[in-house]
C-alpha cells in the first residue's frame, strides 16, 4: 500500500482480485440482460395468447 492509499483511507487491490470482480461484474450485467430479455419475450407471448383468447371468446363452449 503506499501512503496515497492509507490516506484516503482506501485499500489497494490487487490486479488478480480486480480481474475477477470485473468478470463477475460483467457476468451479473449479462444474466441481468438475459433475465430481463425473456422476461420480456414471455410477457409479449402471454398478451398475444390473451388476445387471441379473448378474440374466439364466443367460440368456446364449456
């Protein structure tokens, strides 16, 4: 640690642990981009299939 560091009252951290907090950090970006990505396409299915329900609704007889 140099002096700058104790100063700010920061840690210095070293290349291997920052190299594996960016790559989790970019895994998490990832699997938040893919969860929102079908939860979007379910969602669109979901109204699509609602509609066309609601669209033969007098057809269906129980």
């Amino acid at each position: 640690m140099s002096s700058m560091d104790v100063n700010k009252g920061e840690f210095a951290v070293g290349e291997k642990e920052y190299k594996t907090m960016s790559g989790a950090g970019a895994l998490n970006i990832v699997i938040g981009i893919v969860s929102l990505c079908v939860g979007v396409a379910s969602g669109v299915l979901l109204i699509i299939s609602g509609a066309k329900l609601l669209a033969r609704k007098s057809q269906i007889m129980f």
